[in-house]
C-alpha cells in the first residue's frame, strides 16, 4: 500500500514517529510525508523552518512548495504537489489540516484530474460545533462529499461532522502518540532534591500552559482544601503562561503558597523527568465561551496529550469532564465534573491516602498507553482503517 500523508504538522521530526512505525509494519508500506517547504509556526516557534527532503527505507518525507506559510486552512501546494502524486501515485491520501482546507480539496481535485483513484482521508482536532457561510460552506461540502475515511481527535469531532452531513466511516485518535522510550517510569531523587521536594512528600503535578482555560484557579481551589492534611505534599507545576503570577498570588492568599514549585522553559526531552516526580498528574480544563473565530465560540480540550505521557511514565491521572479527557482516562484514571473543586479535593485525598489504588490507576494508566496510545499502537489502528477503507 502507498500512502501519502500531508501536513505542516511533520515539519518538526519528533512528530513523525508515527508514520516511521505506519511504514515499518510490513515491507509493502510505502510512505510519503509531504511538508510545507517554508512555514513560520508562530508561537513559541516564531521562526521561519525550512524543510529538508529525507528517505529511510520506505519512509520518506518530501518538502513541498507552498502558497501560504503560516495559515493552517489557507495552506495550499504549487507543482511540486502534482509531480508527487504522478510519480508515487498513491493509494491513500491524509491530508490534516481539517474539514475545510483548500490542501484537502486541492489534494481531492487532483487525485480525480490524475486518475489515481486513491482514499481520500483528512485528520481534525475540531471539536466544536459551527456554522458556515459560503463560499467556506461549499469547501467544506465539497471536501466532506469526496471523503472516503476520516480520522479525529475526538469524538465530539466526529458527531459535529456527523451533523454536517459526513457519512464515511471514521475513527477516533490522536493526531501524535507517546514516545514510551522517553515516557516511562523512571526514579528522580536528584531532581527531587533540587526542588525542595522531601522523600515523604505527595507531589501533585500539573504540565502545560499556565492559562485561565486549563482549570488551575479551581485546581488552587481544590488543593486549599487539603492544606491542613499531616501528610506534606507540594504543588508541582511544569510549563509557561500569563497565569503564573494570579496562580501564586491566589495561593499565597489561600495559606499554601509555599507547597508551590515552578518549572519552566524546559525541553521536550526533559518533561517526563519532572511528570516522574508526581505522585498523580492533573488536567483540570475547563470549558469557556471566551474565545472566538470566524466560524465558533468557545473552547474545550480536545484530548489533553500530557494525560497519556503521564499514563506512559506509571503516574496516575485525574481530568476533568472538559472535552475529550474522558474518553482519553476511560477507567484508566478519576474524572470529576469541571470547574467542581470539591470534587477534584476529594480524587486528590484519595489518592493521598490509599496508596494500593494509586498503584491499581498508575499500572491500569500504562497498560492503556502502551496498548493504545503509542506511536506503533496508532500506526495499527491507522493501517487497519486504510484497509477498512480500501476494501469497502
């Protein structure tokens, strides 16, 4: 089978571990992984990346002349697109930049110009729900009409696409998986030590971006109600974000200001030393109206990638109700109602205090990563939906 992926998502090669595994399952993979030439991510990354062509076997990835650099929906292809698809004539196309990019219907446009009668498939994390004007609305149709299978982060995104009139088949997963090699259990005493983290101390942890939506001022809330507890614990919080100083003044003004300890600016590649610090990792997002686009209103995560990195070191982990994160835990871990502090104390104190089903969520966590949510796991899941599609 030869399958083509294309995503500005694959210009960073940590990302592409993926669809290394998706072509290492059988000698009779081909994979091709078309990446924007030139792209200026924004962000933390705000700096012009230019792609580099690489061939592993039969894995290859292949840059592509682009006519936008920065917009996700806008990002289209020149020749190089319509070279690539004559020369590697594909079975399966994915193109994931969601239901509405012009890449996709660009991709869908030439796959019946050429003859190549390949799948056509597309990925999407969105996962609220919207309404559309033309000529966005006719893209969209077009594209949905055309599509053969469709992979999603979520399943509110797929029921949202249901509603837009999507009848293919379909299945849910996320777009990365965790690297088990780099998230795995491992002891940190040293690094303990360097944080003012005593041996008896119960570490709740939390990693991401230190944002309103992401449910810490509740998470403070829940933690104040612990704060006379015997049993020492600290507040261990890995990431960035303009909520830092509010975080810390609000604690300070809830009397466990000093159980707090931030890490920040760390590599990738050094986050699960700090999540293997952590006696439970915490996602405690929450939905909000607070944010607009073009197309909808609102926010709710739409898987919470850090939970399955925790599940892959043997942390046990508790998520809110927000989004996906329940689906993502599934009885591998505690969920408890967003924006519900009392109920996020009471998950914390029990993990606090029964330490053998700490242990039952932590290995029932790992089993669930590595079965599910490694990059191998999803490269068979992925292959097996190609097949699905290419036999019906």
């Amino acid at each position: 089978m030869r399958v083509l992926v294309i995503s500005h998502t694959y210009i960073v090669d940590l990302n592409r571990e993926k669809l290394r595994a998706l072509a290492q399952l059988s000698p009779d993979l081909e994979v091709v992984v078309g990446v924007p030439r030139r792209w200026q991510p924004g962000g933390v990354q705000n700096r012009l990346i230019v792609s580099e062509p690489l061939r592993e076997d039969n894995f290859r990835v292949q840059p592509l002349g682009n006519l936008s650099q920065n917009n996700q929906g806008l990002l289209s292809f020149g020749p190089d697109l319509v070279r690539l698809l004559k020369s590697f004539r594909p079975q399966v196309i994915q193109v994931e930049q969601g239901s509405r990019a012009l890449a996709y219907a660009q991709t869908i446009t030439l796959n019946r110009l050429l003859g190549l009668e390949a799948k056509n498939v597309f990925f999407t994390w969105w996962n609220l729900p919207y309404q559309l004007k033309f000529p966005i609305s006719a893209l969209e149709a077009y594209n949905l009409r055309h599509t053969h299978g469709l992979v999603v982060g979520n399943q509110d995104g797929a029921d949202i696409l249901r509603e837009h009139g999507y009848q293919a088949p379909y299945r849910v997963m996320p777009q990365l998986g965790v690297d088990e090699v780099l998230f795995r259990p491992q002891s940190q005493p040293e690094l303990a030590k360097s944080l003012r983290i005593s041996s008896d101390a119960f570490v709740v942890g939390y990693c991401g971006r230190f944002v309103e939506e992401k449910g810490l001022l509740t998470f403070c809330d829940a933690l104040a109600m612990l704060r006379d507890r015997p049993q020492p614990w600290v507040w261990l919080l890995v990431g960035r974000g303009e909520l830092r100083d509010r975080i810390q003044s609000k604690a300070d003004g809830l009397g466990i200001g000093d159980r707090l300890r931030w890490v920040t600016d760390i590599p990738h590649d050094q986050v699960p030393n700090y999540i293997n610090l952590m006696h439970t990792l915490v996602l405690p997002s929450e939905t909000t109206d607070q944010f607009k686009t073009l197309t909808a209103t609102g926010w709710k995560e739409q898987f919470g990638h850090v939970l399955i990195e925790a599940m892959a070191c043997a942390v046990p982990v508790i998520g809110s109700d927000s989004g996906e994160i329940p689906n993502v835990i599934d009885q591998a871990g505690l969920v408890f109602p967003e924006g519900n502090a009392p109920a996020l104390a009471q998950h914390l104190r029990l993990l606090m205090e029964d330490s053998a089903r700490r242990q039952e969520l932590a290995e029932a966590g790992y089993h669930r990563a590595m079965s599910c949510y490694t990059n191998r796991a999803l490269a068979k899941q992925l292959l097996a939906f190609y097949t699905e599609i290419e036999d019906s």
